[in-house]
C-alpha cells in the first residue's frame, strides 16, 4: 500500500465560475488559476501522484504551457490516473479537507464527492470530502483564497 498527500491554494476572484471536484457551486466568486482553478482536483491529483511516485500536477501541466489554459481540470486527473495504471498501480481511497470561509460546502460536500468519485473512476465509498473554515483568520478567512489537502491511498 501507497499514501500519497496534496496540496493547493487558489485565490477568490470575482468573474469565474466557482468549480470544486467537477461540481460548479453558486457563489459570487471563482478560483483564479491557468486551468478552471478547480482546488480541490488538483490537490487530489498531486496526492495520487505523490503515491505513484511520479512527480507532480506540474510535471505533467505546466502552467506556463498555453495547452492548459482555462483548461477542465479533468484532463489533469486523466493524467494522473494514467500514470496509476502505467505503474500497475490502482486508488483505493481517497480524501480530502477543502478550506474555505465562504460558500458553505456542508450542502454540496455529497455531490462534490460523488462527482470526484467519478472523475476518479472510482465508487463513492472510496472518496471523502471534507469542508472546514478558517475561523475568519487570515487570507482564505477573509474569503480572497480557497486551499485544499488531500491524501490518497495506492494499491497493487
Ligand atoms: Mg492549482
């Protein structure tokens, strides 16, 4: 067995569509990124490619690569999904603790997590999805930023 652990931040900008594991949630502001800004994919996406000991989402996408621009953070799973199978490796479970001030998530959080299961290709049972505020502190309690962890588990 393999964990892997993932790690992002993009800041709350007004003019994009907020996006969380596929999911679009209503909300004055987006994520601002190169791709769909989507946290919480891309935090997930670095937790299995950190288990699969290949590297990481940037390895794969640059951001400065024109190809990933506004691009659905789906392609970037795909990637990582493929670099699982090449290394004859499969996702047993994933999860994640999504860090955001506003919007609520607890009214998404099983939506969110059916659809990351999924993107995955896995059964929801293998996904959980966490949402926590920073108790007003600092950059994301202000609502300018939503960050992501995540950890996944690899196996043979
Ligand atoms: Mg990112």
């Amino acid at each position: 067995m393999r964990t892997g652990i993932g790690y992002d931040i993009h800041r709350l900008v007004a003019g994009r569509p907020l996006i969380l594991g596929g999911v679009k949630i209503p909300h004055p502001k987006g994520l601002k990124g190169h791709s769909d800004g989507d946290v919480l994919l891309h935090a997930l996406v670095d937790a299995v490619l950190g288990a699969a000991g290949a590297g990481d989402i940037g390895v794969y996408f640059p951001p400065t690569d024109p190809r990933w621009k506004g691009a659905d953070s789906r392609v970037f799973v795909e990637g990582a999904r493929k670099a699982v199978r090449a290394r004859k490796l499969k996702i047993g479970f994933l999860d994640a603790v999504i860090v955001a001030e506003r919007p609520k998530l607890s009214e998404h959080r099983l939506k969110i997590r059916d659809r990351t299961a999924e993107i995955f290709g896995l059964a929801p049972e293998q996904v959980n999805i966490k949402a926590k505020t920073r108790e007003g502190l600092g950059e994301i309690g202000r609502g300018q930023a939503i960050a992501c962890f995540a950890v996944a588990t690899l196996t043979r």
